[in-house]
C-alpha cells in the first residue's frame, strides 16, 4: 500500500485503530481527494477547540483555510472553509492565526502568490466559520528597508504586557533569508491598517544555526510565568524543516533556547520524516501546553497536523 493511500485511511476511519496508535493526524481531503493540511492554529471556543489551517488550491480557487472541530484535541472534524472573496485574496490566503476576543474570533492571515507584496489581512466571526473582512485590508506589511523587502506572511498575534504584538515572517531585500519582525498594537485596537506601529527597525529573529539554514518563520508565541515564549520553524519546507524556541521578557528582544531544534523531524519511515514545521502552541484554559505542528514522508505531496503536550520545569518546556 502507498503511503497517499495509508495516510487516506487514517483520516477517514479505515484504518484499524491498532496500526493509528494514540497520536493526533489530520489531514483534510476536501479540495484535492488525498490529505492536504498546513500551518495550524487551535483556540478554545464555546466549549470546543476550532482548528484553522491552510488547504491547497483546487480548480479556480486559489489557496483557503479549512476549519475543523474537536472536542478533544485529538479527533477533527471538518466544519467548513475560508475561501478568497476580495481582490487582495484573488491568488488565494492561508497561514491563519486566530483569537477570541468579547466573543468574536479575529482571524489573522496573509495573501498568498504576491512575492514581495505579499501582506497580512484580518476578519472577524461570531461563529468561528463565516468570516468578515475587514475593510482596511490588507492590514499590515513592514515598510521596505535596508532589513526587510516590505512583504508580510505567517501572522501571529498575541496580546501580552497591555498590548497586541504581531509577529510575521518577512525576507532580506534580496529575498534570500527568511526572518521575522514584529508589530504592536494598543490594547483597545480595531485591527485597522492604521491601529499598527512597527516595534523595532530591525529584524527580532534570524536563522543562525545550520539547522535552521536561511530561513526561520512561522513564529507562535504563548506567556508563561510572566515571559513569552516563541516557538518557530527554521528552514525551509522539506529541507528538513524543524522547530525551535525564543524567549523573551519585553516581546521584542528575543534569546534562543540552545543550538538544536526542540522539536525535530521524524527517522526514516516514519510520518514526518521530510519535516516537523510550521508550530502553533496552544494554551489551554486549564494552563496545558500543546505543540501543533506539520509534517509529512513524501516531500510536499501530502501534509498531515498533529500535537504533543508540551511541559514546562524552570521556566523551559519539555516533551516528555
């Protein structure tokens, strides 16, 4: 049996749970018939977890977000999906960030096809599926400088020390290295285009170390014990991507914790032998930590979503 056909029975139930094992593998089907699943985001609402991630372009649509819900972290069922509706969104969107707030679920993400005009857009819901745009969008870039080529993707927002931080991946203005920047907004803010202030002039995270080669992205940030904590892709898809972790007081000035990735690929064989990337941690309401992540064995041809629970002993997260 191939592995396509393997992966295609675990999603849909097919495959005897004994040969599944324990751990989370979603992978959503809908738009190409064999599992395609990207860059996950989880929040906690109305007493479930909704998943949003990215879905591959099919037919005249162009790249989406799919939704999924789980009232366990652990199964997934598809709900719906985001698909391009305006202009700015006609190459397509994806790399969602979501989160809750007054009961409205913000939606973060990023065009898609662009290059250098690549940017970040947001939207809002009450329901967590059915979105509005909006009307300011796209929301925020990095003006190009001698740091940055002025393109924005792989939002995350989070609110910490009486202020929004939005965190994105960019590159080098020779479009070589991919890095990461970051932005704040007041605590009161609409999201507008308008609401943004760049933090620093200069990139907040660099690839450094050979595993990460010449790029990180992805960033995911969650507080703990009064600091925050990022946990980051360095590498580009396949090459193999893997997972690292920043530390930080202020948001902006950001320390690397050690020289090797956190959270790495999988052996030979197994189901994320071409990468362990693009994380999200999840915090729950009950103060657990999950790390989702994206992985596959093809090289791109499929993509799966799982999770680990991440602990945490001095201040530093572990797996055990």
């Amino acid at each position: 049996m191939n592995f396509s056909k393997l992966l295609l029975l675990v999603i849909t139930g097919l495959l005897p749970c004994s040969l599944v094992g324990q751990s989370m593998r979603f992978g959503d089907t809908s738009r190409t018939g064999v599992p395609f699943s990207k860059d996950p985001h989880v929040i906690s609402f109305h007493g479930k977890y909704l998943m949003y991630y990215s879905i591959p372009p099919k037919d005249n649509l162009g790249w989406g977000i799919g939704v999924a819900e789980s009232e366990n972290l652990h199964k997934w069922e598809r709900k719906g999906e985001v698909s391009p509706m305006a202009d700015y969104e006609a190459k397509g969107l994806c790399a969602p960030c979501a989160l809750v707030r007054n009961d409205t679920v913000h939606l973060f993400y990023q065009t898609y096809g662009n290059g250098k005009k690549d940017a970040i857009c947001h939207a809002w819901s009450v329901d967590g599926v059915n979105f509005t745009r909006n009307r300011t969008n796209p929301i925020f870039a990095p003006k190009a400088d001698e740091w940055n080529c002025g393109r924005a993707i792989d939002a995350e927002v989070v609110f910490a020390n009486g202020k929004y931080y939005l965190y994105y991946a960019t590159r080098t203005p020779d479009y070589v290295k991919q890095i990461i920047g970051v932005a704040t907004a007041s605590e009161g803010t609409d999201f507008n285009r308008e609401a943004w202030t760049e933090a620093c002039d200069k990139a907040i995270l660099i690839p450094e170390y050979p595993w990460e080669e010449t790029c990180v992205e992805g960033p995911s940030v969650v507080q703990m014990d009064g600091e925050l904590y990022m946990f980051y892709a360095g590498a580009y898809n396949n090459r193999p991507q893997q997972i690292g972790v920043a530390r930080s007081k202020d948001g902006i000035h950001w320390e690397k914790i050690g020289n090797k990735p956190f959270l790495a690929n999988g052996d030979v064989g197994a189901w994320n032998y071409c990468e362990s990337g693009h994380p999200h941690i999840f915090k729950d309401v009950d103060g657990k930590t999950f790390l989702f992540y994206q992985g596959n064995n093809d090289f791109g041809k499929t993509w799966l979503l799982s999770n680990v629970r991440v602990f945490w002993k001095n201040s530093l997260p572990y797996m055990k």
